[in-house]
C-alpha cells in the first residue's frame, strides 16, 4: 500500500458515559498515537464524564439494558450490580495492562492526543473549564471540531 | 529471513524486527535507529532499549507504553519525543525484539 494512503490523523468522539462506552475511544486514541497518527477526541453528553475530575474515576458498566451483558435487567438492576460488574471487567483490563480511565487520559495527553469538550454538552450540563480535567484543551462548538478535523477520519463511539 | 545490518548477519522478520535477540548489539542498534531516523541514541534512548530488552528477557513480551512508563520509570512524554512517531514500534525495532503485538 503507498504511503499516501496511510491514515495521518483521527478525531473521536466519544458520547456514552459507560465503561464500554468511554474506553473503544481511548484505546482508539492511543492506539493512534502508538502508530504515529495525530488524535483528537471530542468528548460530547455524558462521554463527559470521562474527563469531568468529579466523576472519571467513578465510570461503570451498564448491567441494565445491556443484553450482552448476559445479565437479566431485572438481576442488573439490583443495588450494586454495575459496581461488581464494572470491578470485575477492570480486574480484567488490568491483567492486560489496559489503564483506569484517568491515567489513560493522562498517558493519552503525555502521547500527543489532544481533548477536547463539547460546548453544547458543557452548557446543558452547566460546566466550567475548571470542572474537567488538566488534560483538556479546550471547549469547542461543533464547528471548531470540524475545523480541527479537516484532513483526518472521524470516528463516533 | 537473513539480513546484513551494521556489518553483521543477523535474522529478521519481513518488517526488520530481529528474531533473536542474542544476535543484537549496539552497533546493530545504531544502524536500525539511522534507518528509522533517529540520528544519534542518546543516554535516554538507550535506558528506553534497555529497558525494553531486560523486560522482553523476562517475560517474553514487548512491554506496553504503561508498563515502560510504570514499571521502567520512563515517562510516556519523554518516550514519545525520543522516539516520535510510533515510539513501541520503533523502540522495539532498535532493541532487538519482537514488534508489539498489544493494542494499548
């Protein structure tokens, strides 16, 4: 394949706030920046949880409505499934030396990979600057993102 | 597959990863990090091939960029600017070991 055709950069978005929501973007992000290829992410809805300081350590597994799961939503919905559920797939993670959300963000930061905030999100959850991590860059409207985007892929997760 | 690097026979996969790693030196190491753009292998750089070498020795795998950064003390920031552009990848190359097959 000719050079040309490599892919240079990417710009994900990450929009879910569960761990099976927040974690595919960042391993997409890194995995970019272990390869060579510029990476943006575009944290929109509750994907801003993933960079909020309040609430990036506290990210879970959703065990209701979640068929794969194989989890009954009726077994899911009990107190403290997700926690037992979420604890069990990071042990996991763990093993295969996958980081704990905000060390991701901080090794993703240190590789390069620039994040961002969605504006509209941040309005609509009535959010400073000073509520998201050191990592983030900056707030962005919808258009800056395509700006930043120009000439690379864009992924939605 | 064989291949002349530095002078020396040494056997290489398709990509230019060395198969055995007892036939690496640091001439070797030298001449592959020119081939991939790095002109000089600095202190910093060598601590990274070090690493990477006692580590693979030990468990038989490359380590990942967490475990580089957390078990071989080496910042993932400092990593990246020594290495630009894929730092595992070229790193590994340099070393002497198997390319790194991780996701992460």
């Amino acid at each position: 394949m000719p050079n040309d055709d490599k892919i240079k950069k990417v710009s994900i978005i990450i929009s879910k706030g569960s761990l099976e929501g927040v974690y595919p973007g960042l391993i997409l992000a890194n995995g970019a920046r272990m390869k060579g290829i510029e990476a943006n992410i575009f944290f929109t809805f509750f994907g801003l949880d993933a960079i909020t300081k309040k609430k990036m350590n506290k990210i879970k597994v959703a065990t209701v409505g979640n068929p794969a799961m194989g989890i009954p939503s009726l077994i899911g919905i009990m107190p403290g499934m997700s926690a037992l559920a979420s604890g069990m797939m990071k042990k996991q993670m763990e093993q295969l030396d996958i980081p704990p959300i905000p060390e991701f963000i901080e090794m993703i930061y240190d590789a390069g990979g620039k994040l961002y905030a969605c504006l509209a999100s941040v309005e609509m959850f009535k959010l400073k600057k000073e509520d998201f991590c050191d990592q983030v860059e900056d707030v962005l409207t919808v258009g800056d993102f395509y700006e930043l985007s120009a000439g690379g892929q864009i992924i939605f997760t | 597959m064989e291949k002349v690097i530095a002078g020396y026979t040494v056997d290489v996969t398709e990509e230019g990863y060395l198969t055995q790693m007892k036939q690496w030196n640091k001439e070797i190491a030298e001449a592959i990090a020119k081939e991939l753009g790095i002109h000089e292998l600095t202190e910093g750089h060598w601590k990274v091939i070090e690493f990477l070498r006692r580590d693979f020795a030990e468990t038989e795998k490359v380590p990942t960029t967490r475990r580089i950064k957390n078990v071989g003390n080496i910042p993932t920031k400092d990593l990246y600017d020594l290495f630009p552009d894929g730092p595992v990848l070229k790193a590994a190359k340099i070393a002497g070991i198997s390319k790194p097959v991780s996701c992460v």
